[in-house]
C-alpha cells in the first residue's frame, strides 16, 4: 500500500486541555481536524515513534470509529509498525494505562470526553497517554500544541482498509511502502480483569456479594450510566465475582451518546442511582462510573454520600487488607490541591510521605514512578493506586468492597468510626457551568488582584456567627519532586488560619465557555455528624462574597453542587 502526504493548514484551538483535547463532535468533523491533531501526537514522539506500537481505544463514544480509522492509516503512514486496538473501539481509560504498561509499549491514544456528554451534538476528545500508562505530562500536550500552531501536512495510507476493522479479534497485517504494519484487535477487558484478579481477593469479594452461611449477602447496585465500565462490570461483577445482572448492576451497556445522559458520578448527573438506593433500603452499596471509566462515587444504605476526599482518606487507612498492598507495601500517598486534606491526617498518622499536587492525573505519575506514591486521589471523584497510571474508578469500588469485607461494617459506619479518629474535612464544590470566558476571566483577575494586595492576609470575614481570618493567599504553583518541573498559576487558594480554605479555578475540560469551580473546605474535630451544605454555608457565603461571583457572572445559584 503506498502513503500520501496530504496539505493542511493549523486550526488555532487544539490546545490540550486537564486530560487532552476536548471539543464538540462537529468541531472533529472538520476536514482535517482529526488528521491534524493526530498527526501532531505523532511527531511529538519524535524519534521513538519508528517502529513503535501504540494502544488505542476510549469510551466508544460518538465518533471513535472514524477517528479510530483515521489514526489507523496516519499511524501505518508514520511508520508505527504496530496497533493494540480494543474491541470495537472500546478500552476504559484504567484499561488503556494497563495495557500500555503491560504490554510495555510506547504509548496510547485514548478517545474520549471521560464525564463529559456525548453523541453527535456533544463532546469528543483525544488523550495521549506516555510509556508509564500516565497521561502526557504538559512538556508534551505544550509540544503537541506548538506544533499544531504550525502543521502543514500530515501523512495517511488512504487505499488501507479499515473498513469493520475493529469489529473482529484478531491480528492483521499490511505491507505500507513495503514494511509490515500490524493491527490487533484485542478483548476490551481481559487484561484488565486479570489485574484486577492480582491486585484484590476475588474468593472473598465474592462471599461478600453472594453471601455465606455467616453472613447475608452485601447487596450492591452498580451504575455504569451507559458508558464504557459496563463491559468491565459484566465481565468482572456479574461472571467473576457472582452479582446479579438484575439487581446488582445497571445501565451497563454501553451507548455511544451515554442514553443523552451525562455520565458524571455525582449526586446531580447519577440522580437516579441515588433516587434507586433511597427507594430500596435492601441495597448496603451503590456505585456509579463515568463515561470512560476512571472516575466514581461510593454511597451506603440509603445513598449515604462519601465525598471523594474522604473517600481516599479511608482508604488509606485501610490499605493493608488488599493482597496488593501487603504484597507491594504501601508508599506515599497523594490528593490535588483542591481536594480536601483529610487523608492528609492518615498520612500523619501513619508517617507515610503525602504529596500535593495540582488537578489532573498526571502529576501523579513522577512520583509513583518513582517509589513514592501507592494512592492518590481527587475531590471530583478519582482514585486510584500505583496499579496504573490513571484514576480507577472499578479499582476504587473493589477497594471499598474489599475494606468493607475485612471489617465486616457497612459505609456509613466505616466512616463514621474514621471521624471520631481523626476529626472530619467538611468539603463541597460550586461549578457554575458555561459562564461566558470573558466575565469568568474576570472573576479570576479580580481575585488575583485581591491576594496581590499585602492587606489581604490577616482580614477578617463573618458570615453565620462564624468568622474566618485570612491567613495566606497564593496562586497554586508546583515544583515536581522528580524532575523539578513546575507548574504555574493551579488555582487562587485562600487559606484560613484555622485549616479552612476556599479555592477557585477554571476548569480546563469543558467544550464551551468557561466553568468556574469553588472548593470550600472546613475542618472540625468534635462536631462530625453535620450535614455538610449547612456547616458550610458561612464560609460559601465568605467565597461567593470575596469572588463578587454574583457581579461577574449574573448567576445565582451554582450548576452543580457535589
Ligand atoms: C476535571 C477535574 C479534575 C480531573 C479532570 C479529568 O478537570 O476537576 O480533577 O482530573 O476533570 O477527569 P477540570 O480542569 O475540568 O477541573 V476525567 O474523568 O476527564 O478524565
Ligand atoms: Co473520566
């Protein structure tokens, strides 16, 4: 087969965002959008991508299969000898970290939005992740950028056939300008199945699930809200672990616009995984999943809610129940900024190092690389271990079931009995969705000029009889520990002098328009059993105030809380 060389001009917006490129679907159907933005990955790689393999696969969103053919024959074009394509397009991102590093390969493409919509009139997106299975670190999304400023060509075998490609297992392969260009088209879960088989103690997850003569059976109701964990959760609930696929498990076929849902874990967008544990108070456990499947959110009996940062922190205090961790040892552990510090107090406690690292998943990946990392976490519902190198949101929940298991206790207790122990880190989060990027530019501005003024710290706020005093205010930057690269500008934080802290930061994954995100983080020692929307509720009124959000933005009340 012979290659081309087709003429192209750059697109000015294919900027990487928190976890790759994330655009409507209309916006990749542009001639040339896709070729050019994957034909960048490509000579972003530079020397190592001769001969090299790459995995590729996401969600099964809306538009993976073309962009699946077009990376096909641009990659056969580029001398790529090799592709590890998940079945019909499908790989949870978990699963694309897996593999890369188990099959030791150079990298992989993985497309998908992860929670945002899909289908023809919302989002696509492409991610490329590194070597160890992590997401690019920014020196490569800020390359792969610069080079699509300039793009005057890419390369692509138009006679290959890729027609139904992806549809069958096995291996092809082609002659491209007379060297040997495979595909392989592999099972979507089975490697990822057999690590999770290592990692935990499948025997007794399931005397959990099924119950024994000791005990009843721990009825859980998983929620893959039609995205990609659904062909995870068949293979690994249903016929490993021995749940029902009736009662146990839902939406778990995936659906390549997500049923028009937003297949987002959270209180808001998995409404009706809540409404199913609220109505049903047979079920001891509830899980749901994002679209591509690295995120989650855990509820107990009654959809009793853990917040993702409390969530880590449990976790931390109980890793030593999973045959991985007793296996490996347990390193350091991890949070983002904005997450809330509780399993900071686990980490104190058992004198493990704790990181704090700016949002998204690959600020992880130096320091797992390095040693000194096993579990890290987010506030907006990620997780994860040095298994891989992304969020888990399967890894998270069979975390949870393992540490339930070993305990014998349900969710709320478990969590109950970690703040009589260690006191509790009330936190939420505001998104005000889809602001206009001018009025949202300037709610930033503003606060930046607010903590440039040296009278800021050591001001007093009052709100709700509570009053909170300023006790240091930045922009977040990062040095990191490995290889000492740095990371400006993470996020406006304004901390209190008793451990309080209120955080704003754009989001860097929409579509359109601009989302602004406040973090609101308060911690109390005795009084644990508050709901947390009204011990909060001095200090939203504090963030909301300082950030004039009212002024900038018109809006009233947030799009999500979680
Ligand atoms: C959001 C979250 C961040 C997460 C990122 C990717 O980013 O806040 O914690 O790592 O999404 O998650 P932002 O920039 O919108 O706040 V996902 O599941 O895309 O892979
Ligand atoms: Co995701």
């Amino acid at each position: 087969l012979e290659s081309v060389i087709v003429p192209t001009t750059p697109f000015d917006d294919q900027k990487p965002g928190t976890s790759g490129l994330r655009k409507k679907v209309k916006v990749f159907m542009q001639k040339n959008y896709t070729e050019n933005f994957v034909q960048c990955i490509l000579d972003a790689l530079g020397e190592k991508l001769k001969g090299s393999t790459l995995v590729v696969g996401g969600d099964g969103r809306y538009f993976s299969k073309p962009a699946i053919n077009t990376i096909i024959r641009i990659a056969s074009a580029n001398e790529v000898s090799k592709l590890i394509i998940g079945q019909l397009g499908i790989l949870s991102t978990p699963a694309v970290s897996a593999l890369i590093r188990q099959e030791k390969v150079l990298g992989g493409i993985v497309l998908t939005a992860s929670h945002n919509p899909g289908g023809i009139r919302n989002d696509f997106g492409i991610k490329y992740n590194i070597e160890n299975g992590g997401p690019a670190p920014d020196q490569i999304t800020n390359t792969i950028y610069e080079l699509t400023k300039k793009i005057t060509q890419y390369k692509t075998t138009p006679s290959l056939e890729t027609d139904r490609i992806i549809d069958v297992l096995g291996t092809r392969t082609f002659n491209v300008e007379g060297r040997t260009f495979t595909v392989e088209i592999i099972d979507s879960s089975k490697e990822y199945v057999a690590l999770m088989k290592n990692i935990f103690d499948f025997h007794k997850l399931r005397a959990l699930i099924r119950g024994t003569d000791k005990r009843p059976a721990f009825h859980i109701l998983l929620d893959s809200m039609n995205g990609v964990t659904g062909v995870y959760v068949r293979n690994i609930f249903v016929e490993e672990l021995g749940a029902s696929p009736d009662n146990n498990v839902r939406r778990v076929v995936p659906l390549d616009n997500f049923g028009e849902i937003h297949p987002d874990p959270n209180l808001t967008y998995a409404k009706d995984l809540v409404n199913a544990l609220k109505a049903d108070s047979s079920y001891d456990f509830g899980a749901a999943f994002d679209g591509d499947g690295d995120r989650n959110m855990i509820l107990g009996k009654n959809a009793f809610f853990v917040t993702p940062s409390d969530s880590l922190a449990v976790l931390a205090n109980n890793l030593e129940c999973i045959p991985y961790f007793k296996k490996n040892g347990i390193n350091g552990f991890a949070r983002s900024m904005p997450t809330a510090a509780a399993v900071d107090r686990v980490a104190a406690k058992l004198g493990k190092e704790i990181f704090e690292v700016p949002t998204g998943w690959k600020y992880f990946g130096n320091l797992m690389d390095a040693g000194r990392l096993s579990l890290c976490g987010e506030e907006s519902f990620g997780t994860g271990s040095n298994h891989i190198r992304e969020k888990d949101g399967l890894w998270a929940v069979l975390a949870w079931l393992s540490i339930i298991e070993h305990k014998n206790m349900g969710v709320e207790d478990i969590l109950k009995e970690h703040w009589k122990l260690y006191g509790r880190n009330y936190f939420t989060r505001y998104d005000y969705e889809e602001c206009e990027t001018e009025s949202a530019n300037q709610l930033m501005q503003h606060l930046e000029a607010l903590i440039a003024d040296g009278s800021f710290v050591g001001k007093s706020f009052c709100s709700g009889g509570k009053s909170y005093t300023v006790a240091k205010a930045d922009n977040f930057s990062y040095v990191d520990p490995i290889d000492n690269s740095v990371a400006n500008n993470q996020g406006i934080r304004i901390l209190f002098d008793d451990g309080s802290r209120l955080i704003y930061r754009l989001s860097g994954t929409g579509s359109s328009g601009a989302t602004i995100r406040i973090y609101i983080e308060c911690y109390e020692k005795e009084d644990v059993l508050t709901d947390a929307q009204i011990m909060l509720k001095p200090l939203v009124n504090i963030g909301l105030e300082i950030s004039q959000l009212k002024k900038f933005t018109g809006r009233e009340e947030p799009t999500v809380i979680t």
